[in-house]
C-alpha cells in the first residue's frame, strides 16, 4: 500500500487535537489515546496515550515547537515522576511503566 498525503488547514488547536488523535497509529504504530487535556502538574497535556508496551506516553500539541510547549511538557512529566502523581496516573490507567513525551506541532497558515 503506497501512502498518499494530502495538504490540511488546521486553523486552530481542537481540530490539530483532533487530527493528530484520528491518526495516531500514524504517529506510532500500536500507540493507543486514553485521555485528553489532562492537567498534570502545572501543565496541560491536550492527549495522553499508551504505546504498544503500555508505556504512558504524554504528547503536548502546539502550532510551533519552541521553548514554550518543551517545557509545559517537562513540567508534566516532572509530575507524572513525582510519587503522589505517578500513583494516581497508575491507577488510572493501570500501568507501572514510566511515561514518555511526544511532540506534534502544526504551522499555522
């Protein structure tokens, strides 16, 4: 099967949410959205996932990659690490592993 690829205008952040959560295989195979805008930490994280090996995997959505979304990400996954979160993150989800982070970001035209 050859890919196709198609041109969108993704004009604001719900629809790039939405995109990127219709088609997130495409962003790793197996990779599975268990929850959106979850505030973990100070920081929002617009989807929450769980890759093939269950490993959390926390990605942040933005239209520019700068300074900005790495750090509402490190922020996070600092609290995702910190015990009192890591336990009620687990039992949400029940899972053990440690997360990871994902990036995606969009020009906005």
């Amino acid at each position: 099967m050859r890919p196709t690829f198609r041109k969108l205008e993704v004009k604001d952040i719900g629809n790039l949410e939405r995109l990127v959560a219709d088609n997130i295989d495409g962003v790793e195979p197996g990779l599975k959205v268990v929850d959106s805008r979850l505030l973990l930490g100070q920081a929002a994280i617009d989807l929450v996932g769980l890759d093939s090996k269950d490993s959390l995997v926390l990605i942040a959505l933005d239209f520019s990659a700068d300074d900005g979304l790495l750090l509402r990400v490190m922020d996070a996954y600092s609290g995702v690490s910190s015990t009192r979160t890591r336990s009620a993150v687990s039992t949400r989800w029940r899972r053990q592993r440690p997360g990871r982070r994902a990036f995606c970001s969009s020009s906005r035209r």
